[in-house]
C-alpha cells in the first residue's frame, strides 16, 4: 500500500512529536454525532473554569488550560458547525443542532501543563493539535462494498430482506420483479427504479429505525444527488455462484449495467473516502442509539447488532510508532459509546453499557487478541434530563424530569421510562417488553453544557497525550 505523505510540513513536525491526534467521530443516523462533538469541543473551552470534568485526570489535577479552536489542516473540507449548534441550544426553549449530512471537520489546540518532570525543566506548558473528524455511519458501512463484487452484494441484500423490510420495499420489488437479467432497459427506467430502491432505504431507516442500509451515500447522497453512479440497486435471486452465466451477458443488459455502476461506485465514491480520510485516523469513537434500538423491536435490534459488527471490521487498527504516525496512522484506541444514558435512570446505566458490551461482545475480543486498547461508556453528550424520586407504593423510585420533544407545550414531566435488558433479549422478551424510551429538548444552560461521563471520554481519548 503506498505511503500517505503528511498534508505539510507543520503537520509532519507536530506528529513526529506524538503532538497532533486525529480523532474521528461516527454513528449511525440520530445516535448523536452533532451532540457529542458540539459538548467535546464544549467542554474542553470550558476546562479550569465552569465545566465539570472531574473523570478526567487532567482537568482533576488543574493542568488543563484550555483549549482554542484554529485553522483546520485540510480546507476542503467543510468545517463542523460548532457555532451554529451552540446557538440552537441556547435558543428559549432549547434545539438540538441540526445533523450533520457528510463529513465536517473543526481544529483544535489545547493547552495543558505537562506532569513529567524532565519535560517541565524545558517548558511548562506544552499544546496538543486535535483534529476532530465527523463523518456518517453510513458512508462506513460501504466500505466492506470493497471486499464483494455485484453478484455477492445482491445475494448478501436479498439475505437481509425481513418481513419488516420488504414491506418497506414493496413498491420496488414489485417493479424490480418483472424485469429480465438480459433485458435492456432506458437510463430513465433505471434512474426510476434507482429512486425506488433508495426511497425504500430512507424509510427503513427513517420510519423503521433500521441500520443495514447499503449503499450509504444513498441516504446522504451530498453532491451526487442525481448522478448515474447512484442509480443502480441489487437484483433479488442473484447469488455469487450465477457469476459465470452471468458475464456472458450482453454489455447493454440490465444485469451489466447495474454490475459497471455498481463497480464505478466502489472506485469512485467508497475507496477515495477510504483513501482521503478513513485510513488517517489515529482514534475513533463510535456512538451507538442502543435505546431507539430496543424501542423499534427484535427484528430492528438484531439489524444492529449485524450492522455493528460488520462497521467494526472496516477499521484499520495498529500500534502508531513515530514511523506510522508520519506515514501511514492507524487506529490506535477505540472508544464505543451507548448515548442518550440520561433517557433511563441512573441505576439502568450499569445495564446500558452491559448490553452494549454484549452487542460488540466479538469485534471486542477481537480487538483484545489484537492489544488494542478498547473502552465502552454509556454517557450523555448534552443532557436533557434530570433524575427525580417519587414514591410510589409506599417506596422511592428514581424517575426522569424533563421536557419531551415531540409533545405540545413546554411542560416538564415526570418519566420512568422503564428497565433496559442486561442481555441480549431472547424471543420472549419481546413479547412483555416494559418500556418506553422517549426524546426530550436539551436543558437550558448558562455555560458549560451539561453531562454524563463526557469526562470519561476524554480522559479515555486524550489522557495519554496529556501528561
């Protein structure tokens, strides 16, 4: 694999010195990307003053100064829109920031006092550049599109075709059924099946909360909104094992045409993400909506935990010695996030996280044989709740005080949204499933934005380089 030159000279200096750190942020759609970096960046501006970061070691012993945004190193990409998010949630009565729709990026210095003696002789104070990377889960999960040709995706898409899902698709493979591997068809009645399919992939993901959704850019097509390379989709019946008979076929049929776009696509839209931005970052988070999850149902919840393991093996992880970090970074820590822990009660946080352990139990352990270094938290980037007790046949129970999004009125209201499984849910427990796990508008504040475990997450992210 050829070697990736650093982007200039000042960059080439800072990561030679272990000073710079490339962090990326991803999630699947509403597990709250915006959030998590909007309080990052937050927190770290509010560091020595009003921000409570008690979990991090750094802030705790009074060496982190702060920190100032600055120039992003790559300026074509567009920035993260810190400002913006910070205005919406300082709105009467509080928004949350609008998603971001492809990949964004925001600079950072910090500023912090080094705890080792022998370097505090040269310079008490020391920076740390953190470039910080947001991109959608989706445009992740195309990446194993580089390891399948056309035939093994189509018979890979018909496996995932649920009762659920194909009612989502029904209008489509209504179409798509009537048509003929070796039949020419138009670039209209193409473009018009096309649209079809990816219709059927947003309200999958829109209406049914489902998470496989392929090919991603689908979803956020940016600036490829109408071009051919996004009008192709998958041909039910098809399997891997058909792929003699079917290169027989004429350039101008259905089949090959669909099997160039689908080749142009990996070439064109997935490997220069892959080669421009994936394969540069030194840490990653990924954030998951483990209660939405269990709010839509098994077949949803089963859909996750297939997408997560397969967005896990896209990662390249690795050690990052000086060499590495010049020339070709890996991931060299790993931070999985369940978000949205102030939407249960406190005591239902031990069991957030349990399951989020038991969702990514494999890809964990592999990245254990690897030495990899992998921590999970349930956390809350920008809280909207607070915990209250009420009594409730003749004992204290812990419930949630806040103000629910999608009800009339700003009124406050007293939840228990009910227990979070501990465990991968069996079939049974589907049936006499007790909860509720509803949305609620951010908290007003005044300064630092308020938080669950954020502290942990950045003591986990940046810790090491902060000493």
């Amino acid at each position: 694999m050829a070697l990736t030159l650093p982007r200039d000279m000042g960059d080439m200096i800072e990561r030679g010195f272990d000073r710079r750190l490339r962090l990326a942020v991803t999630g699947l759609s509403r597990a709250g990307k915006t959030a998590f970096l909007t309080s990052l960046v937050n927190q770290l501006r509010h560091a020595g003053l009003d921000a409570r970061l008690d979990l991090m070691k750094t802030a705790r012993e009074g060496r982190l100064l702060g920190a100032q945004r600055i120039e992003q190193s790559d300026l074509s990409i567009p920035s993260f829109p810190y400002d913006e998010a910070i205005e919406a949630l300082s709105l009467s009565p509080p928004e949350w920031p609008r998603p971001t729709r492809g990949i964004s990026e925001l600079c950072l210095s910090i500023r912090y006092r080094t705890a080792l003696p022998g370097r505090a002789l040269f310079k008490a104070q020391r920076t740390l550049t953190l470039d910080l990377v947001d991109y959608p889960g989706e445009w992740l999960l195309d990446l194993p599109l580089l390891e399948l040709d056309y035939p093994q995706w189509c018979e890979r898409m018909t496996r995932l075709q649920g009762p659920a899902r194909r009612a989502y698709a029904a209008d489509w493979l209504s179409a798509v059924q009537r048509l003929a591997v070796d039949q020419s068809v138009d670039d209209r009645e193409l473009a018009e099946l096309a649209a079809s399919y990816a219709e059927s992939l947003k309200r999958a993901r829109a209406e049914g909360g489902f998470s496989y959704v392929q090919p991603g850019r689908f979803l956020l097509p940016g600036d490829l909104e109408g071009a051919p390379v996004l009008q192709f989709f998958p041909l039910p019946g098809i399997k891997a094992e058909d792929r003699a008979r079917l290169a027989r076929l004429p350039a101008g049929s259905l089949y090959k045409i669909l099997e160039r776009r689908f080749e142009h696509y990996k070439r064109h839209v997935v490997m220069p993400f892959y080669r421009d931005h994936f394969r540069r970052f030194d840490r990653q988070v990924v954030l998951v909506d483990v209660l939405s999850a269990l709010n839509a149902g098994a077949e949803v919840f089963n859909d996750m935990r297939m997408t997560l393991g397969d967005l896990m093996k896209s990662f390249r992880f690795g050690g990052n010695g000086t060499l590495r970090r010049l020339f070709s970074p890996r991931i060299d820590r790993l931070l999985i996030c369940a978000t949205k822990a102030d939407h249960v009660t406190p005591e239902q946080h031990p069991k957030l996280l349990a399951l989020l352990e038991q969702l990514l139990d494999e890809p964990i352990k592999d990245l254990r044989y690897l030495d990899v270094p992998v921590k999970a938290l349930s956390l809350a980037s920008i809280r909207a709740t607070e915990t209250r007790t009420i009594e409730r046949n003749g004992q204290r129970q812990p419930v949630l005080y806040g103000t629910l999004l999608d009800e009339p009125g700003d009124q406050p209201a007293l939840i228990f949204p009910g227990e979070v499984p501990d465990r991968l849910p069996e079939e049974a427990f589907w049936h006499r499933q007790g909860f509720s796990f509803s949305a609620f508008r951010p908290l007003p504040h005044r300064d630092a934005l308020p938080h669950i475990r954020m502290d942990a997450a950045l003591d986990w992210l940046l810790g090491d380089k902060l000493r």
